[in-house]
C-alpha cells in the first residue's frame, strides 16, 4: 500500500515566508501607531525582501498552490498596500486635509487590492498589467522615510505620489517580469 504525503508539508516553508512577509506588514503599522516610523519603513522593506523568495520556494520545490497564491496577496495587501498607506498617512499628517487626506489613502488601497484581484483571476503569462503592489508599496515607503520633517511641499509630492502610484496600480501598462 502507498502512502499519501501530506501536501501540506510541502507547502509548509513558501507558507512560512508568505506568513513571515504578512507579520511584517503587522509590525509596520503597529510601529507607525507608536510612532517608530523608520522601523515601521524598515518592516515593509524587509517584507519586501520576504516576498521575493515565497513564490521561488514554491516553484522550486512544486509546492505552488492556488491557497499559497491566495494567502500571498493578502499578506501583500496588509504589507504593500495598508502598512504603507498608513505610515505615510501618520509620519506625514495627512488627517489635516481632512477628507482628501483620507480619500488619498483610501483609493491607494483600493487600487492596491484590485490590482492584486485583477492578478488572481488570471492567468499569469509573464506580463504584469499594472504597477505589482509589492512595487509601489515599496515606493511609497521609500519616499515617506527618507525626508522625516518635510516641509509642505513634500507632503502634497507625498499626496501626488500616493495616487499617481495607485493609478499605476490599475492602468492598463504591460511590465514584463523579470
């Protein structure tokens, strides 16, 4: 009689970094509620880095699953999608805009989970359409930590970043993967 291996094992180490990215993306905004911005910078960075390899071990090892796929775009939409959105919404006081400083964050995010829903419900052919979510979140992180005391300026080049990024994320522009 044969024995059945658990799939699950197998998936076991790509899960474990697509989680590893997903708890980085919960100390970024625990951190931006303290107000430790750079190490809040610092988690969705290093999220980045996580996310890079989860899929790779899974190809490598044939451990991709569609549950991996699924748990991977939830875990970037908290790192690179609302980790992002709101240190920069925090660190650079977009709440005295008032209802634009909100709409800014809230379509950032929305434009981020389309663009990871738009990606799940098709085939990948090796062209991204759209700016991936693991970019711009990146970008926008970038942006955010290096000028700690902006003047007035910065934070409306933040304000522009944010949307312009956002509509990145759902344009119809082909990027080859790399």
């Amino acid at each position: 009689m044969a024995i059945k291996r658990n799939p699950f094992k197998k998936s076991m180490v790509p899960n474990g970094f697509t989680f590893l990215n997903l708890a980085l993306g919960i100390l970024a905004i625990l951190d931006t509620i303290r107000g430790h911005y750079l190490n809040a910078g610092l988690f969705i960075l290093a999220a980045g880095i996580v996310d890079r390899y989860d899929g790779r071990i899974a190809r490598m090892i044939g451990a991709e699953s569609t549950l991996g796929r699924e748990l991977d775009s939830l875990a970037d939409n908290v790192s690179f999608g609302v980790a992002p959105a709101i240190l920069v919404y925090q660190m650079h006081h977009f709440d005295r805009f008032g209802f634009l400083g909100y709409l800014i964050i809230v379509v950032f995010c929305l434009c981020g989970t389309f663009r990871l829903a738009r990606y799940n419900s098709v085939v990948f052919d090796g062209t991204f359409t759209g700016v991936p979510i693991t970019i711009a979140g990146p970008t926008l992180t970038i942006f955010a930590i290096i000028n700690q005391a902006p003047g007035p300026y910065y934070v409306f080049f933040l304000m522009a970043l944010a949307v312009f990024l956002g509509w990145l994320m759902v344009s119809s522009v082909h990027f080859k993967k790399r």
